[in-house]
C-alpha cells in the first residue's frame, strides 16, 4: 500500500489529472485498474441530519496502490455510484465526500469496509477504507451531511461559580448546564458521572504512580475483585480515560483537588499527574496528562516544578481508570488521535488511537461561511475566523470581543457588539484535533509542515503558532490568574491576567 507523500499534493493532483482520473456529472465514476479485474462497484447515499437528501456532493473513490483517483456526484435523491473498481490484489480503496456548506461523517453496512481516519498529505480525512475491494457490490457507503445550523455533540460548562469581569466564563454561563446530581457513589467501587455519562474507579489512588506501560496495563487488568471493586467487572472492561475524558472530570471552581465539592473519589493524587491514553502526536514518547490539585495540563517538565512531566517511559504518573456507561447529559468529543497511517500506527490496544471513544469529528469538520466566521460542525460554535486580530491582557481582550462587530477583524457577518464572546476553556479546547504531529495552529492555517507553502485548506487566518489563546475562565488557584490554551499542543496552561495574549471570539 502506498500514499502519496504529504509533500506534494500539488504534484499528486496533478498527476491524477494527467492519469485521466476525472468526475462524473451524474451518479456514477469509473476507475480502470491496471492488475486485475474491474468488476466491482461501491454504492451508497448522502443524507442530512432529517434524512432529507444532499445533491451535489462530490464523493471520491482513491486508489491507495496506484494515487489514483475518480469522483462522481450525488444525484437529486442523494444517491452516487462508483463503478469499475479493480478487485484481488492491490485493491485498497478510501472513499470521502466533500460540497461546500458541509461537513460529514460515514456510516457503512458492508463488512468490507471500515470506517476510518488517514492522512493525505497533512489533510486528516475521515473515510470508508474497502482494504480489498470484493467482487460483489460494497453497498451502503453512506455520509451524513452536517450543515450550517447543525452539530454533533453539545459542551458542557466548565464549572466556573463566580464572576471575576463582565463577559467572563460565569458572566456567559456557556453550555449544558451540569446535572443536579453530577456523581452518583454507586456503593461497588465506582462513582457514575452523570455529566459524561462515564463510570471511575471510586479510588483514585489505587495504582500505584508508573510508567505509563505500566499504568495501561493495570487498567486493562482491573477488575472486580482489586481496588475496592464489587461491580462485577472483569479485565478490559477498564481503560485509562483519554485526555478528553480526563478532562471532563475538572472543576474549575475547585482546587485540591480540582474536583466538584462532594464528589465522592477517595484518594486523589496531589503528588502526581494523570496519565491519559492519548500520545502527544508532534512527540510520540509523551503522553497527555491532568495534574488535579488544580486542572492544568503536563506537556513537558513543568517549568515551575521539576517533578511533573509526561514522557512515556521516564514520568512517574498516576492512574484512574473509567469504563463506559449509558449516556451523560453530554457527549465527550473524540480527541482526533487514530492509528493507521499518518497516525500512531503502533498504538497498543487500550489506547486512545486503538479505540478512538467520544463524539465524531466531522470531515471537513469548519464551515468556512464566507463573512469572517466559521461553523463548527462538531460543536456548533460560530468563531471569528482572524486569529490574529485581538492580543490583549486578559481585561483588555474580554472588553475587546464584548465590544466586536461586523466591520471589525474581517466581520461581515452583520453581528452586532455584545453577541460575541471570549471562549470558555472547554469551548477553546474544543478546537483540538489531536492528530497532527505538528503544531496544531499550523495546521489551522493550512500549512501541515509547519513552513511558509500553504498545502492545505486554510481554516482560520492566521492562527499564531506557539502562543497562548485566552480563555473567560479564571484560573481558581490564584484569580489574578486566568487559563489558557497553547496554541501547539492545546494543553491548557494558566498565566497572570496582566499579561499580553491572543484571543479568538466565539458565538
């Protein structure tokens, strides 16, 4: 199996065009393989969120062995079909739409097609990969089209209980408020979110701090039985959260640790991290992890204090294991990490790659609506799209987006003062893809390498590389503090409030 280099897009597609890969008005493509049979084709529909059929939509069909690739339309019905696919040896095929105004995620019925992510050329697209196209028909391979007024999954508010400045996090109340009830000690050693609809182990410190080996390997062993359990449980029903999941357990109101008052965890660790299963993809030998005397997010060795890092093998980190159960007032986004190419292709089984949990995301996943704002598909946030137009102290950047209005920073959106907002951490946050293996605002500003070529789709203009983005959140361990996401590995960091940042608006 060969993909074409992230480096030359330009070239790939131009040497499609010279191959005589070519679209089809109608509903159907034809693919002419050079090594064996062409018989086979693969069928499939194009609806929107009420079923109603999406017209138009262009659905291409690449031929992984040879970079070669056909499209055709969907027709009035939403219906495609993409005929003349080679079969036998060397059939590996990836299927992904796109049409303007649209983000989508597949569903397939055929067993000999999966649902997954890959990388073309720095491009992270969502598809359905037939590995060896069979001789029969793949029918079924559908995409559900997500337009402008639509989303996959809803936040959830942060926590934050008190306001620090007009327009903050708690002024905003921004996202599904949490459940009056949030935890629930189910008397059998573990503790049901009813936010996340996930279920932890009630002792937080029962493995010991290790490696992170070490610690994915206790997780998947836990069982009923060890660690105070008489759930029944048995091993690998446990995983170690990913850093999604994690996440959702912090309280910003709270800290020591940064957990909900009442919530019934016993033995929190004030000494340690948290591991999650999510590989920092820019370096493959570290992993995400939450420190939760106050929520903020280990990338590297902590400046302020040596004892806290995350690399895989050398950090001593701690361990909470979760399971999945029915569903939460909300649903946790995916981080976007995958195995398989381009992604952590060497991913052990319990990870975030090898089994990719949460809400989708969508592919393309932002709506670029043509007035200075973007849709995000995922969320249904609508962010300004200049990411360089506000840098500010934290005060300053609060009053700045209060104040935004069509004709400033590339609005034309009609938007009026005091319908914009600063993001809430869980809402900046939101933007990651955790995919990339290189600095994520890059990739925002459609240049995967990192250099001064633009390869892929821009998405927002200008999203500064290695820089903090401010969050309305304050940071609850010393409020003239306020958190913030960096821009390249989107870990969450508090810095002083006095201090000059960017800041994105959202609404």
């Amino acid at each position: 199996m060969r993909f074409i280099s992230r480096l030359h897009l330009i070239a790939g597609i131009a040497l499609l065009n010279a191959c005589g890969g070519g679209g089809s008005s109608g509903g159907s493509g034809n693919l002419q393989g050079n090594n064996g049979p062409v018989t086979s084709m693969v069928s499939g529909a194009i609806v929107d969120l009420a079923g109603a059929p999406v017209a138009g939509v262009t659905v291409s069909v690449y031929h992984l062995n040879t970079n070669a690739a056909v499209s055709a339309q969907t027709d009035a019905k939403g219906n495609y079909s993409l005929s003349g696919l080679q079969t036998g040896a060397n059939s590996d095929y990836a299927l992904y739409v796109q049409k303007s105004g649209f983000g989508f995620y597949p569903a397939t019925s055929d067993p000999a097609s999966a649902i997954e992510r890959s990388d073309f050329n720095g491009l992270y697209r969502t598809i359905i990969r037939i590995a060896s196209m069979p001789t029969h028909t793949v029918m079924g391979a559908n995409f559900t089209a997500y337009g402008p007024s639509d989303h996959v999954a809803s936040l959830a508010r942060t926590g934050q209980a008190s306001s620090f400045a007009s327009g903050d996090d708690y002024a905003n109340q921004s996202g599904v408020a949490w459940p009056a009830t949030r935890f629930t000690d189910n008397a059998d050693g573990t503790v049901t979110d009813h936010l996340s609809g996930l279920i932890w182990l009630k002792d937080a410190g029962c493995t010991a701090a290790t490696d992170w080996s070490s610690a994915l390997s206790a997780a998947h062993q836990l069982a009923s039985g060890s660690c105070g359990l008489t759930d029944g449980s048995s091993a690998g029903q446990w995983r170690m959260p990913n850093a999604n999941e994690l996440e959702s357990l912090v309280d910003v109101s709270q800290t020591n640790p940064a957990l909900s008052s009442g919530a019934p965890f016993t033995n929190v660790d004030a000494i340690h991290a948290y591991w999650s299963s999510t590989t920092y993809m820019a370096l493959p030998s570290n992993a995400m992890a939450i420190r939760f005397t106050d929520g903020r997010w280990i990338n590297g060795i902590d400046p302020n204090d040596g004892s806290f890092n995350n690399a895989k093998t050398t950090s001593m980190n701690a361990l909470w294991p979760v399971r999945s159960g029915a569903p939460g007032a909300v649903h946790v986004l995916a981080t976007g990490v995958y195995n398989g190419q381009g992604g952590d292709a060497t991913a052990a089984a319990g990870t975030d790659a090898s089994l990719q949990l949460g809400a989708p995301l969508t592919s393309p996943r932002f709506i670029d609506n043509g007035d200075g704002t973007l849709h995000d598909t995922v969320t249904g946030l609508t962010w300004l799209k200049q990411a360089d137009c506000i840098q500010q102290t934290w005060s300053a950047a609060l009053n700045a987006v209060n104040a935004l209005a069509a004709g400033q920073c590339g609005l034309a959106d009609g938007s009026s003062a005091g319908q914009w907002r600063l993001p809430n951490r869980n809402e900046l946050l939101s933007l990651s893809d955790r995919a990339p293996t290189f600095p994520q605002a890059s990739y925002f500003n459609g240049q995967p390498q990192a250099g001064p070529a633009v390869i892929g789709p821009v998405i927002f203009n200008n999203y500064i590389v290695s820089e903090y983005y401010w969050t309305s959140t304050t940071y609850a361990g010393d409020t003239t503090q306020a958190w913030t996401v960096y821009s390249c590995d989107f870990g969450v960091y508090q810095l002083a409030k006095s201090e000059t940042h960017y800041a994105l608006a959202v609404r």
